[in-house]
C-alpha cells in the first residue's frame, strides 16, 4: 500500500455528458492518499471518426504522468493505426497500446517506478471494443446480469506468470520482482529492458487483451473503474449498487459518487482496501433507463447495510484481535 495520509480528501471532481445515445458519468477521489494519480476519458464521438464513443480509466501508480499521457493520447495511436481504417479494430488496439507506450518512452517518460493500468472502451458500428492492462476493470448490465469486459492481470496468474520467468523475472508476494503487483502496464520500464525481447513479451508488458461484444437492446450500461472500487465490491455488488439507484432515477455521476463513498474505508486498519486514488464511469445505453422501469430507491439503511458488509467484515476482524 502507498503512502496515506491522516484524513482521507473526499472532494469529487464530476461530469457528465450526453447525446442521443448515451448518458455518461464520471468522478474521481483522491481519498487516502497523499497524491491523484488517476485519469479518465469520456469521449461520445472522436473527431476523426464521428459516431464512434471512447471511454477510458486509467490508475497510475509512482506518479500520475504516465496516466495523464495516455488519458489525452492513447485513442489517437489507436485511430492512427492502419488497422483501424481497415476495420481491425481490435488489432489496432492492441497494437495502438504498444505505440503509446515506445511514445512515452521516447519522450523520456521513464521514472524507473512511474506505470498506470488502462482500460478501454470503443464503441463503434454497434460493437464493443475493450482493451485493458493492468487489474482497473470494466463490466456492463445486460438485462440486469454482469458481462465481464475484461480480466485482470495479475503476476500470479498461469500465463502471465510464464511471461514474467521467460523475460528473465520472477514472481515474489505476489509481485513483478517483489514490487509490481501488476503484469500489464504502461509505462513501468525498467521491467521492459529485455532487448531479446519483442514489446509484447516484456516482463511486464503494455500489449493489452481485447473482448470483442455486439450490442444489443439487452445491454443498458456500463461500468469502468480502478481496482480502488474492485478490491472492495465484487462485480455482481457493483453492478447491483448501480442498476437499484439508475433505475431509481439517480444521475449516473451521482451513482459514481456514491459508490466511491462507499467504498472508501473510514480508516487504513483494513490493508489498504478502500484507501486508494478512486475512479468511476458509467455509460447509460440508451434506451435505458426506459421510464417505464423508474422505480423508487429501496430503503436506503437496507443498501447501505448489503455493500457494507466486506469493509465491516474486515473491521470486525482487527477489533477482535485487539481485545484478544
């Protein structure tokens, strides 16, 4: 866990946006830490490619630059591949991922601890894009169910364990060399100094998975975020904490805040679950919520005392062992 200071800074930075085909909210908490580190996009229509939406988290870690890069930049190296324009879109990402991430290198963005995750969302043609390095994840309700986006990448993980010892690391606590605790990356290059070694096969690499998803009615909305939301709430309780509260008419960057207050740990006995740099988007699929679903918000003691649970759990536990 980073360091933390002695009260959390629960100010949110929210927006929205919207057109006739989606309704977007966003927020972002610094919470416990002493630095925001985290960046986010929310694009309804790229210039060069009008109709297509990108939306974006991006969780640094050792400083916010490698984020904040690839929050202004990493949809424009997609576009600008010549898979894009050839309809790959799915290799343009990946590859665009790539390009990003030898960019920054030129560019001398290589502090020796400085990385973020990404995850990415694209939506063009009635098809969903999402590629991600890194554990910041996306999911999206469909008729009320999750559909997992993407996976996280974690160093212990059977695949990408192999890569780690076949780039000449290891795998120590759980981390890249006994400190990273992610796989995928952007940025983080001193794991990225094997010249036998494509990009791709990098210890820690920025070559990102991709799902590929069809829209249709069933799909309502859309949840991204940083592993500071994940830690605490599993997928099924997030995307219930959203749907019970969009569905009850809330604004989708109030959603967001809420879920953030909730998640955040009232203090830092819990190991570091709650005491992270917090980023939410949602991206509402029209036509949903359809008015004929509204419904109002059950009693709020009741939600709060589900998706309070874990963090409860976790406080129980260290108050007990005190009085032992």
């Amino acid at each position: 866990m980073g360091q933390t200071l002695s009260e959390p800074v629960t100010e949110k930075q929210s927006s929205t946006c919207q057109d006739s085909r989606y309704l977007v909210g966003s927020s972002c908490m610094q919470g416990w830490r002493v630095s925001m580190d985290d960046s986010h996009t929310q694009i309804l229509s790229l210039p060069d490619d009008p109709g297509t939406a990108y939306f974006a988290v991006y969780d640094g870690h050792g400083g916010s630059n490698i984020a904040e890069y690839a929050g202004k930049h990493l949809h424009k190296f997609i576009m600008a591949r010549p898979e894009y324009h050839l309809g790959n879109i799915e290799e343009a990402m990946k590859q665009g991922f790539l390009d990003l991430d030898q960019a920054m290198l030129e560019e001398n963005m290589q502090e020796k601890v400085a990385g973020s995750t990404a995850v990415a969302v694209l939506i063009k043609d009635n098809t969903l894009y999402c590629a991600n390095v890194g554990d910041s994840r996306a999911i999206a309700s469909v008729r009320g169910a999750v559909e997992v986006l993407s996976y996280d990448h974690k160093p212990y993980h059977k695949e990408e364990l192999r890569r780690i010892t076949a780039g000449g690391g290891w795998v120590q606590l759980n981390r890249v060399n006994g400190n990273l605790a992610l796989s995928r990356a952007l940025g983080d290059y001193i794991f990225k100094r094997n010249y036998r070694m494509s990009p791709r096969d990098q210890i820690v690499t920025a070559y990102p998975d991709v799902q590929v998803r069809q829209l249709n009615d069933d799909w309502e909305f859309i949840v991204i975020a940083c592993d500071g939301i994940w830690e605490v709430l599993s997928n099924e309780e997030v995307l219930s904490f959203c749907r019970v509260r969009l569905l009850s008419g809330w604004e989708p960057a109030a959603v967001c805040e809420a879920l953030m207050q909730v998640c955040l740990a009232p203090n830092c006995a819990t190991g570091g679950l709650g005491c992270d740099n917090m980023t939410v988007l949602i991206v509402c699929l029209s036509p949903f919520p359809r008015a004929d679903m509204v419904k109002p918000l059950p009693e709020e003691q009741v939600l709060n005392n589900k998706f309070m649970t874990k963090m409860e759990d976790l406080l129980y536990v260290e108050e007990e062992e005190d009085l032992k």
